[in-house]
C-alpha cells in the first residue's frame, strides 16, 4: 500500500519523487520501487527516514504496528509531523496508547483507502481524535484526495466505511467476473463481454452522480410490465442477491 501511495502520488503531481522516502525492511522491494518511481528515495532505516518529513505515513500490518512504531517514536517530532496509520484493525485508542509515553500533544490520523489509489480512483475515510488541530489533518486530507476522493468520518462509521468501499472493491470485481461468466455461456467473448459491461457500469455511475437520483428511480425506467429486465432482477432476488450484498457488508465489519 505503501508504495501505491508513493506512485499515485507522483503519477498525480501532488509530491516530487525527491521528496517522497519509501522504507521496507527488504531491499528487492526498494529496489522495485525505485524502478517504478525514479528519483524516490528509498531506505532500510525507519529512522533515518523521519528526518525532514511532515507526514509519516504507517504502511505495516497491523500487527507491526507496535514494534514499528516503538521504534520510530522516540524520534518523531510530534509538534511538526503528523503520524497516519493505514492499519485496518489498529484504533486510535491502540496507537494513543503506544505513544502515551512520547508525547501529550500529537497528530494521529487513520486513513483507509482503498487499491484504485493505482489509478487515482481510491475512495479513502480518513478520521481522527475529536481534539485533532485541523491544520494537521488538511495536509492528510490534501494528500489523498489527489489519489481520488477523500472524505473526514469518525471512527465509528469506520468498519462499516472499509466494508463498502475497500472491501466493496473486491465485490465490484466479483460482479464484474459473474457477468463475464455469464455473458460468455450466452455466446459473447469474454474481453468483449468485461469491456462492455465495464461500459455500462461507468454508465450506471454517470447516471446517478448527474441525477442525483435514487438507484431505484432508475431501474424503473429500465423496467417494462413483463419485460426481460424485470425477469433478471427477479431471478436475482429469488437468488438472494439483495441479501448476500448486506451479509457480505456485515461479514467485512470487524467484531
């Protein structure tokens, strides 16, 4: 995720290469990234590559998020930098107490995005502690929305927010995929069949986002007394289509 980050933010023009510091403890994927990203500076230590830096950006697992930040904390200037976790699980309650004892005064964002950060399509929530200045999530905000689209929420709307948009990526592509599928058993190639219906989803999108409309307004203009539409939206209830999508949604939401 890291290194989508680096990338998008180059592709975008949000940041030069020359001020962007990618680490990781394994130097083929430096090298990798520099392969991509010229002019990017790469490094094994952490903590070297705190110095300068006014957004510290936490691209780890959840679970290194403590050794990681252990690590780097001492060295963080909270006063000027601002620290942004991309740890799914991770809460602001666990990274405010791993630091407890490094700072009184700090600016602690999470942010979710999601893998369309390759193309700059990412829809990414960002949330932090109420007392947060906003002058040290602006730049946060900034950063990301030059990946796509931003947007502030707290961190209780945060589980159902990643089950949507970043799980919900995943999703998207499983529909695509079972559309594919289905086009070809009725005789269409395959590349033709996701080229066309990749089509008609950006449609669906333009659609309602000029519109305004609900989902459900639009379908009916779609759907005729006996028509076929209507027969393929029944056979998708019978189905369970409704009911997998909210199951799915609940399932991505951490207990």
């Amino acid at each position: 995720m890291g290194s989508a980050i680096a990338a998008g933010l180059v592709a975008s023009g949000h940041a030069a290469p020359a001020d962007i510091t990618v680490t990781s403890p394994r130097r083929a994927t430096l090298d990798s990234i520099a392969a991509a990203c010229p002019g990017i500076t790469t490094d094994t230590d952490n903590v070297a590559a705190l110095r300068g830096t006014d957004i510290i950006i936490l691209a780890v697992k959840p679970w290194m998020v403590q050794p990681v930040l252990e690590e780097a904390a001492p060295r963080i200037d909270f006063r000027s930098q601002t620290l942004v976790s991309l740890a799914a699980t991770v809460s602001l309650a666990d990274i405010d107490n791993i630091l407890r004892n490094y700072s009184t005064r700090r600016t602690v964002v999470r942010a979710i995005p999601n893998t369309a950060m390759a193309v700059g399509s990412s829809m990414t929530f960002i949330c932090h502690a109420p007392d947060t200045p906003a002058e040290g999530v602006r730049p946060v905000v900034d950063l990301f929305n030059s990946l796509g689209t931003a947007a502030v929420i707290p961190e209780s709307q945060l589980g159902a927010a990643m089950a949507l948009c970043s799980c919900g990526i995943a999703y998207v592509m499983r529909f695509v995929r079972a559309a594919t599928e289905g086009s070809v058993e009725l005789g269409l190639y395959p590349d033709r069949a996701k080229e066309w219906f990749l089509q008609t989803m950006r449609g669906a999108v333009e659609l309602l986002e000029s519109t305004g409309a609900n989902p459900e307004t639009e379908i009916d203009k779609v759907t005729t007394p006996g028509g076929l539409t209507i027969r393929g939206l029944n056979a998708m209830e019978e189905r369970g289509f409704t009911p997998a999508v909210v199951n799915a949604l609940r399932a991505s939401v951490k207990q």
